[in-house]
C-alpha cells in the first residue's frame, strides 16, 4: 500500500511548510458532489451518465462512459477503501454486464437526470453522437474503479490480484489539504490499469479505443498533421471508401463482389506514415504489371514476402515531394480495380481460408506451407493475397499465418496480429517473430 500523500509549500526565500491535511469528515462531504461537477478529476474524457444508480445490489455511486466509450461503474467511500468495497463494485459491475447492449442503453436513459447528471432521453442517440465509431455494444465490459480517502492492505490486494488476473479494476485516492485559507485536493493512483490482456484474453477495444491508441501513437511521434493530410488526400481519390481505423492505421476499402475489400492502408511507419498496396485478384490482371512498375518508378519499395509495395513518408517536405507521384500512382489503382474478382481466383481463396480455419489455436503456419498443402508450392505469394481478400469481419484466423522465417505477415495489422498471437499463449519475440520450431502446426 503506498505511503499517505503528504504536500510541503516552498516559500519564496526556500522555506519549507506542510500543509495541513483536511479532516476527513469534512472531505466527505466535499468528495462527491465536486467529483460530480468536475468528472475530470476521476480521468479525462469522462462523461457520467448515473449518480445512485439503483441496482439489485443497491444504489450504484457513479455511472460513466469513458473517453473509448467504455462503461465505468464508481464505488466511493467516504472513508478507507475495505474488501467490502471491493465485492460490491464487483456486484455492481456483474448486474450491469447481464444486460444486453439495448436493455442497458434503456437503463441508462431511465436513470440519469439527477444528483447533478445530465437528463439523456434517447441514450443510443447519444453514444452514437458521441462515440461514432463504436457500436452500443463497446459499452461492455463494464471497467470497476474503486475510489476512496485511502485503502486499506486487503482491499488493495483484492484490486491487485484482479487486475492481475485480466480485471479492469483500478483504486484512487484523494486526500485533502488546507492551504491559505482554501481546499486543495490530491488524487493518488494505487491500483493501475492492466497494461495488456492476458494469454487467451481478448483485446476488447472499441473503435473509440483503437482511434485514441492511433492518436496517441502519431502525437508521441509528431506525425498527427502529416499522418491526416494523407488520410485525406486518399479519402478524396477513392470513390465513396470506407476508412477502418485500428491502432497503428487505416485500411481504406472499396466495393467487391458485393462486399468491402481493402484497397489500401496507411498506417504508422517507425519512421514516419505509410501507405501500403497490396496486388489481390481485385485488380486486372492485365494492368498489374504496369502498377508494379509505376509503384518501383515512384518510389515504392517491394515487400519481398507477399508482392505487396510500400511508400514511406518521413517527414512534410518528402510528402510535398511525393504527394503527385502518389496521386497519379493511386489514380491508376483505382481504375483498374476490379470490383468482380475471378471466380477461380475466389476458389482458390475459399481453399485457402478453409486451411486455415482449421489450425489449431496456439500453432500458426506459413504462407509456403498453405500453399503446399494445397497442392500448389509455388503459390506463397496467392495465399498472401488470398488473406488480405478476407472481409474485416471474419471467422478465419488469419494472424495465425506468418511468412517462411516466422515473422508476423500482417504489417497492416502487426498490433491486433501480435496481440491475438500472445492471447493464444504464442510467444512472439521483440522483432515480432515467432518460433516454429515450437508453435509451427502440421509439418
């Protein structure tokens, strides 16, 4: 348990001076109603949508929705943090996670407008306003938040072992100070959020929660203005795309075979954005070696492992560079995408996600090994295709396959890939290589 929070006030002339801590029956009376008017204070993003929130277990302290639009549920002590409050935020928690997504944006809507929240009469309404990217069903799990004037050793324990077995749990702390005839309050973090899920674990982020991490990861780069000024000068040469944003990207698709595909992707390069073309049955044929070719002339590097190219773009001069080059080169992808793909290149794909359908969770293969196993050695490089052919949403385990080395074979998706592969207890090594002495299936 960490150490009571104690603040000292540096005079001007270097002295020193505690500060008086505030009793804490006056904190208590000051604790909730403040958090309510400054839901910051609690973590930013915040928007409570419930304060006593009746439940089966009884009156629920704080609602939330998190910046990811993730449910929060707010168990607040006036006083120590015990294991009582633990069990009960837990009991909260579990009620709420019974629901479905609409019974709970009913709930939701039932209950707010008092103690101070705002009154929300059409609840999805709302989260669809508010969180456009996410479906109502991103609300959940709900996360648990204990908060309290301090934790006692059990509790904290409790929290720790929960987090620590794949529980969004976390414990704060306020503590109270008088200070030149005003209140100060400090807010101490006990108990953290899990960094990463656990082996079989879900990732369960929500669209919100993909688009932040990809906010996050392009500002610790100083890349957000350039990384966006190429989203949309694609957005706008593409006819009617759709853009998926994950953490480290967005696959940009275009309409095939009564369905989506992805054209291309521009996603966070270790050097700068990226974009990514990748040559599947989408295209003519017939044009596919002019694409190469202009792709080569532009500046495009080849991917050895699959046909795919990529253009790196380090900094707002070599986009101004290349920004022509880029639009002529996607001007004539885009025509000759082939909205109809063959049906014997379809065949082959069915064969190969059936394949793959059937490796063993906590194994992978390679592209090589797919290929040979269907009969046809040399068609590595079509059964990369035929996995980036898949529909976003699908049953076929592709981060299952990994290039004839055992380096991850999906750079569009390197994050969700190598996530899904630890959740299945593979372990991958810091270059993002697995061992297949140890996890490769059916050799």
């Amino acid at each position: 348990m960490a150490d009571e929070l104690k603040i000292w006030a540096l005079g001007d002339g270097g002295e020193v001076q505690a500060v008086a801590g505030v009793a804490s029956v006056k904190l208590e009376d000051l604790l909730e109603e403040t958090l309510v008017r400054r839901p910051e204070m609690l973590e930013s993003g915040l928007h409570l949508v419930g304060r006593q929130t009746p439940t089966e277990g009884g009156p629920l302290d704080l609602l939330g929705v998190d910046a990811g639009g993730r449910l929060v549920v707010y168990e607040l002590k006036r006083e120590k943090l015990t294991r009582e409050a633990v069990t009960q935020c837990i009991d909260y928690a579990s009620a709420l996670d019974t629901m479905t997504p609409e019974e709970l944006a009913a709930f939701i809507a039932e209950h707010s407008g008092d103690g101070g929240i705002d009154k929300i009469e059409e609840f999805e309404e709302w989260y669809q306003e508010s969180f456009a990217e996410n479906e109502l069903d991103d609300l959940l799990p709900p996360r648990l938040v204990l908060v309290g004037l301090g934790v006692d050793e059990r509790a904290e324990r409790m929290a720790r072992f929960l987090s620590e077995g794949g529980i969004d749990i976390s414990v704060l702390t306020f503590y109270g100070f008088q200070h030149e005839g005003g209140t100060l309050l400090a807010r101490q973090v006990e108990v953290e959020r899990s960094a990463a899920p656990l082996a079989g674990q879900r990732t369960n982020q929500s669209a919100a929660e993909r688009r932040l991490a990809l906010e996050k990861r392009l500002a610790e780069r100083g890349h957000t203005d350039l990384f966006e000024d190429i989203a949309n000068t694609l957005h706008t040469l593409l006819p009617n795309p759709t853009q998926k944003r994950g953490s480290y990207g967005i696959n940009f698709g275009l309409p095939s075979h009564g369905g989506r595909r992805r054209f291309c992707h521009l996603w966070v390069g270790e050097a700068g954005p990226q974009v990514a073309w990748y040559p599947t049955t989408n295209w003519d044929e017939s044009v596919l070696p002019t694409l190469k070719s202009e792709a080569a002339k532009n500046g495009w590097t080849a991917l050895k492992d699959d046909g795919g190219y990529v253009l790196d773009i380090v900094d707002a001069k070599e986009w101004e560079e290349r920004r022509e080059s880029l639009v002529r080169f996607i001007e004539a992808a885009r025509e000759a995408w082939n909205p109809t793909p063959q049906s014997g290149s379809g065949n082959f794909h069915e064969r190969v996600w059936s394949y793959v359908r059937d490796v063993p969770s906590g194994t992978v293969v390679t592209y090589g090994q797919v290929a040979k196993e269907l009969g046809s050695p040399e068609a590595a490089q079509a059964v990369g295709n035929a996995m980036r052919a898949l529909p976003n949403e699908t049953d076929v385990p592709w981060h299952r396959v990994v290039t004839a080395e055992g380096h991850l074979g999906a750079p569009e998706s390197l994050d969700e890939q190598r996530e899904r592969l630890k959740g299945e207890g593979v372990n991958v090594t810091d270059d993002d290589r697995v061992e297949l002495a140890t996890y490769q299936s059916r050799e």
